[in-house]
C-alpha cells in the first residue's frame, strides 16, 4: 500500500436554481475565462473547453436562470466580442465563493479520512479484503 492509497472524498459543485442546473465546473471555468478575454474563442482556448461544448454550457445555464450571461456582438470593422452581463459576474463570483468552501471542506474531510482512516489502514499494510 503506497502513501498514495486510501479513501477519498470527491465532489463536483453545482450552482442550482430549484431543479435547474445553472453552474457546473466547465461552465465556470468557461465564464472565468471569458471575464479575463472577452472572446469565446480564446476563452475556450484558455479553458481547455471545446467550442461547442461551451456554448453548451453556457446557453443550459441561461436557460435554467432565464436570463442571459453572456453579452455577445458580431464581428465587423472592430471585430466582435463576448462579455459577461452584470448578472453573469456575479453568478461566477458566487460560484467562485462557493468553490473556495467547497474546496476547504474537502480538503478538511480528507485530512480527517487520512488520520482516521488511511494511516492506521497503511500501517496494517492495507484494507483487509
């Protein structure tokens, strides 16, 4: 049994609005990215997101809240752009708040599967089938 094994709590955060999903983790970081590009296109990019898959995302999130996220212009003579609404910015500012929780309390309740757990389940040389 290696330090690395033991049990771990894993958890995916989801912003909801009643049974509607509105955040996930792609969306986010998919609207964290285009608040610091104001281009879909290099957001994606900077996401590791694909294209589609984040408009995806991003138009189930502004069908669940009814309201829209992103403000979009075509291209032309100064090219087009993608930026957050007011309502957008804060939707990730609370996802973000609520991912840096969700982030401590896991990490909180790993430490403790690792002492309660893991540790003396290490020493005995692993878990007894």
């Amino acid at each position: 049994m290696s330090s690395t094994d033991g049990f771990l709590v894993e958890a995916d955060l989801k912003l909801t609005w009643g049974e509607k999903r509105i955040l996930d983790p792609i969306a986010f970081r998919v609207l964290q990215s285009l608040s610091q590009t104001d281009c879909i296109q290099d957001a994606v990019k900077l996401s590791g997101v694909p294209y589609r898959t984040a408009w995806e995302h991003l138009r189930n999130a502004e069908k669940g809240i009814g309201q829209n996220l992103v403000n979009t212009r075509s291209g032309g003579a100064h090219g087009g752009g993608s930026v957050l609404t007011p309502l957008g910015q804060s939707i990730l500012s609370l996802y973000g708040e609520a991912s840096r929780e969700h982030e401590h309390c896991l990490h909180a309740i790993n430490q403790r599967l690792d002492q309660e757990w893991n540790r003396p389940l290490r020493h005995l040389g692993g878990f007894p089938c």
